[in-house]
C-alpha cells in the first residue's frame, strides 16, 4: 500500500545484499508486513467488545477503523520518501518502533480519544514501515526466479494475515482480553526492531524535498470529509459541525490539488491521472473498496450481535471468503495474460455485486448458510477483480512515475476503505433511525433496527460495485490476449500499447500484482 521515488538507486541491490543472510532478511521484512495487515483484521473482531467496554456509539465506533487507514494512506508516500532521503532501515526501524509503542498505549486506553489517538499513530508508524520494508525486499533479491519467490512469500503472508487476524482477534477476545489485540503487537515489535538492526542493509541517505504540505492537506482533507460524513448520520446533514466539516474537507483537498500543481517534488503527482484507463482504476478502487470495507464492519456485528456468535466463531465465519479470495487471485493471474484485464473485472465485479445484494435480505432469523453463500461469491469475485484492476494501474507509467502509481493504488485502497465506511455508517444509521419498531421488548426492537441499517449498508455497497463494474466497462480500454510475436522478450503490446507480461512470466506477475493488490506497493 510506494512513493513518488521510491525506485532504488542502481548501487542498492549490491549494497543490500553484503554480508546478511537472505533468510533473515525475509523474516524480518514478511514478519513486518505480517504485523501491518494482521492489525486491520484483528481490530474488527473485537469491535463489539471495544464498544462496550469503552462506550463507543454506534456512529463513532467506525473510527477504531477510520483513524488507522486514514493515517495510513494519507502518509503513505510521505513515509516511501522518507525511506528514499533518510534511508530506509532507518525509516522501517521507526516506523516499527511507532508503531508498537502506539500499540502499547492503545491496549491501556481508558476511552474512545485514547484509542482513536493510538490507532492514529499506529496507522502513521505503518505508513513509514511499510513502503521501506518491501523497498528493502526488492532491492535484496535480483529480478527474475528470486525475487518472484520471495515477492510470493509476501503475497501469501499478506493475504493470510488477514485470515489469522481474524482468528487471533477471535482468540484473543475470547480467552484474554480485547486489549490483547493490540498488545499483541508489543513483543512482536520490539522483536522486529532487534532482528531488522541486526540483517536489514542500510540504504544510502539521499538529497531530496519532503512534500509536507501536500500529505497534511491531503490526510486532513479525507479526515474531514470523513467526520462530515459520520457527523450526519448522528447529528443530521444541517447540523452547522457538519457543514464546517464537508466545507474544511473540500477546501483542504482543493488546496491539495494546487500544492502538488506546484510542488518541487509531489507526493503525487497528478499527471498520473490524465490516463483515462489508470484514473479509473483509482476511482474503481476506491468505490471497491469502499463496499468491501462496510461488508466487513457490518456483517462483523451481524454475526456477533444478531446471530450470537463468540469472537473465535465469526474469525472463522470469513475464512471461507479468504481461501476463495486467494485461489480465483491465482486463477485470475493466469487468466488475465490470455483474455485481458476488462472482462476479469467486469465478471468479477458483477459476481461480488450479487454477493452483496444477498447480503441485503438477511434478517433475524437468518442462519450461516445464507452468509456462507454471498461470502463464497464474494471472494470469487474479489479475487478475480483485485489482479486486472491492479495491473490496469500500472500499465504505461513511465519509469520515474512508477513509485508513484504503485503507491497510489494502496493509497486509494486506504481512502477508499475509510470514506466507503463513513459513508456506509451514515446510510445505515438513518435507515435505523426511520426503521419501525419490530418486537414486543426493548432488545427485540433495537435488534431489528440494527437489521434494517446493516441491510441498508449492504444495498449501498452494492451499489458501490454496481458503479465501479459500469465505471470500468465504460473507462477501461479493452486489450487483446498476448499474440504470438511480442515486441521484446517476454513481452507482449496491448491494443492500446501498454505492455503486459506473456505467458511465461505469469507466475512472476502474480506474484507482484498480489503484493498490490492485498494492500502494498510494488517497486519499480
């Protein structure tokens, strides 16, 4: 989820690869990224417990999820910079140590502005650790059978982290504590930063501009238009916090298009978006993932809070939808050289819209079957999508953007993720507030208005997905299948003139779009 210069000088590879040995360095670097994606789906199992013990309401409860994706992706490229001038185990070493001290104090929160504040943080140490650590990979293991292995290392620990976050967070809660979701992080850190100083390599510090200005409107930006958002659906669309809300969000994003318009050196820069393919694979993202992210927090208290499932049992509700996710990713990798990228979205995207549909008509009697088959649906679908709406992002960047635009599509996934959510709060939480009284006690009611909302966040998301399959079939330039004649080795030319990998190097783009599509950039 890198940086506008986060490609790696022609001295680093031989310089990160002296005197340290390769199994190490993995482990530090796959154990680091492990501890970033475990810490997303670890949090959203506890949530029910959170909102108890820290009396949370229904609306703000959303910002446990909010405040670390929003930290995150805003500084995302900030922090890959500053691995580029400071070096980048240096940038990783603080980024991890951030981190786990933010963990620590979000374990001992006595209320909701400690947590946020903790989560905040975390989300900011995760922004620096992140891009220096797969810069670091990349740059250690040469290009070619290596680095496709180690890169599928990756791929896999991403992707199965959030499958082990899940049952972790269900453990955790259960047997011990919810804060245990959080100081979990503690030792893993701590040992992190001892093995990363002992194998990672050092990079050289280089001369260069932080873009401050524009990461601080930006992240402040989304912020706001996020607290507009959650802030409606408590306080309603009028309330005059609100409208200062939505107003401050659109000045600040204004004021960030025009910072990076003239910045030395932007965080973004914004000539990626005048393809019409790749800027539509950005908004394709963030509506995607917006409806995945409200997926996720709503059928987490559904299962938790209407069907009575313990913290363990709704971990491993959602395994089904990872292990569908995983294999119809390998599916689509091998499919995508051969029938191009557009009609894999369109599929897949129309199959998780369905998903999400059947979502929409649950109800209180519901059982796991009519969960487990929009999960299964929605996992083939997600799996087909997240390869070709990732590699449609980085087909003909030029080489200096190439940090860049990587680095964007996990930007967008995090944006994506917290508006999507804000939006998706503010939809069910009107529809539970106009929702007629079910029920003969106090529970019973309150069980059907959540019931109502979540089914409205479904039916929304939906029509997230809905949007992104018409964006996409109307944006995207569709590409022929890999011809028998490519143009160098081991390439081929699209209709349009982006080059894809052939066949051969099916193996390796998967790997490398993986990495991206579950959440992290890829090096140029």
């Amino acid at each position: 989820m890198s940086s506008p210069s986060t490609t790696l000088s022609p001295q680093a590879p031989a310089a990160a690869g002296r005197g340290h040995s390769s199994p190490l360095v993995l482990a530090a670097i796959l154990t680091t990224q492990l501890m970033i994606v475990l810490d997303a789906t670890i949090v959203n199992v506890a949530l029910p417990d959170i909102q108890k013990a820290l009396g949370f309401s229904a609306t703000s409860l959303s910002w446990v999820l909010n405040a670390y994706t929003l930290a995150f992706g805003g500084l995302l490229l900030l922090g890959a910079r500053a691995g580029d001038i400071l070096g980048r185990r240096r940038t990783l070493l603080f980024g991890i140590g951030l981190f786990t001290l933010a963990s620590l104090a979000g374990g001992f929160a006595q209320g909701p502005g400690e947590l946020l504040t903790a989560r905040a943080v975390q989300g900011v140490g995760a922004a620096f650790a992140a891009p220096s650590g797969l810069a670091l990979l990349m740059a250690r293991f040469p290009e070619g059978r290596e680095r496709a292995r180690a890169l599928g290392y990756y791929a896999a620990v991403s992707i199965g982290g959030s499958a082990v976050g899940l049952i972790a967070g269900g453990l955790l809660t259960e047997w011990v504590s919810w804060r245990w979701v959080l100081f979990v992080n503690v030792p893993i850190g701590i040992g992190l930063i001892f093995l990363a100083r002992a194998v990672l390599p050092e990079t050289p510090r280089q001369r260069g501009k932080f873009d401050l200005m524009g990461a601080a409107t930006s992240t402040l930006g989304m912020s706001a238009l996020v607290y507009a958002f959650i802030r409606a659906a408590s306080d309603g669309w009028s309330d005059p916090e609100t409208v200062l809300a939505f107003v401050l969000g659109g000045v600040l994003l204004l004021s960030f298009v025009l910072v990076e318009l003239r910045a030395p050196a932007p965080i973004t820069p914004l000539r990626l978006f005048a393809d019409r393919t790749r800027a539509a694979s950005y908004v394709g993202r963030i509506l995607l993932v917006g409806g995945m992210f409200g997926m996720f927090f709503y059928l987490t208290l559904f299962l938790q809070d209407i069907l009575g499932y313990t913290p363990i049992v709704t971990g491993l509700a959602f395994l089904p939808l990872t292990v569908m996710l995983f294999a119809f990713s390998r599916v689509s990798a091998a499919l995508v050289v051969r029938v191009g990228p557009k009609p894999l979205m369109l599929i897949g995207l129309s199959l998780s819209t369905v998903a999400l549909l059947v979502l929409s008509r649950l109800d209180a009697d519901s059982s796991y079957v009519a969960i487990l088959v929009p999960l299964l649906l929605f996992g083939m679908g997600n799996g087909l999508a997240f390869v070709p709406l990732t590699a449609i992002a980085l087909q003909g960047v030029d080489p200096k953007d190439a940090g860049a635009a990587s680095g964007l599509v996990n930007v967008m996934q995090q944006v994506g993720g917290s508006l999507g959510l804000a939006v998706l709060v503010t939809v069910a939480t009107t529809a539970t507030q106009h929702a007629a009284p079910e029920g003969s006690d106090a529970a019973a009611i309150a069980q059907h208005a959540f019931v109502v909302g979540a089914d409205r966040a479904f039916l929304t998301s939906a029509i997230l997905l809905a949007a992104t399959v018409l964006l996409l079939g109307v944006a995207v330039r569709s590409a022929r299948a890999p011809q028998a004649a490519p143009a160098t080795a081991g390439q081929v030319v699209d209709a349009d003139g982006p080059r894809i990998q052939a066949p051969e190097d099916a193996a390796a783009l998967f790997e490398e779009e993986m990495a991206e599509a579950v959440g992290r950039p890829v090096e140029a």
